[in-house]
C-alpha cells in the first residue's frame, strides 16, 4: 500500500496539553504519539470531533518545540478514533497544524 502522508513522520512519547479554542473546557493532558512538518498524532483521555479548533502547549525543551519553533501550536483535528486495549489514552487524534511551516529540523 502507497503512503500518501505529505511529510515523514517520527515516533514520539512528549507530554503536552490540549485546549479547545473558543470552551471554557480547560487542558487535556496529552501526549504526542508521532509528529511531522505538517501535523502529529496524540492520546487523550477524552474525544474530540473533526473540525475542532485546539491550541497545543509542549514544553519548551520537547523535539516538537524545535521542530515548530514555539511551544504553544495550533491546528485542526481532522480525525479521532477509540484505540481499544491501549495501555494509553483511549483515544487516538489526527491533528493537522494551522500554521505548517517547520523551522530548522533535519530527519
């Protein structure tokens, strides 16, 4: 089967935080799963739907900040599914980042 994914992506375990843009719902703990130029993949504990709006803050030493030259990001969850018997989250998120290009970074 052909990848059709616009960029690599490289496996990741970094702890970060997801807000909803424009809820009062406060964080999610997070982490980061996989991640490329153009958007990661995380495990939450709670859904969201495609087309939601989330900001994403890692800490300032994480490969992502590097990669996306802040700590704080935004994008779109484009999907989400159930991940049953993981041993994390229990949901799997596709998020596609609003602002898409990535500052020094070498694979």
């Amino acid at each position: 089967m052909l990848d059709s994914r616009k960029s690599p992506r490289r496996a990741s375990l970094t702890r970060c935080t997801v807000e909803k843009c424009f809820s009062k719902d406060g964080q999610i703990s997070s982490r980061t799963v996989n991640f490329s130029a153009t958007g990661f993949m995380l495990e939450l504990d709670y859904p969201l739907s495609p087309g939601d709006a989330i900001k994403i803050q890692f800490a300032s030493d994480a490969e992502e900040t590097g990669l996306y030259g802040a700590c704080c990001c935004l994008g779109m969850v484009r999907w989400c599914k159930a991940q049953d018997g993981s041993c994390g989250g229990f949901y799997g998120v596709g998020v596609e980042l609003a602002r898409q290009t990535p500052r020094r970074y070498v694979y």
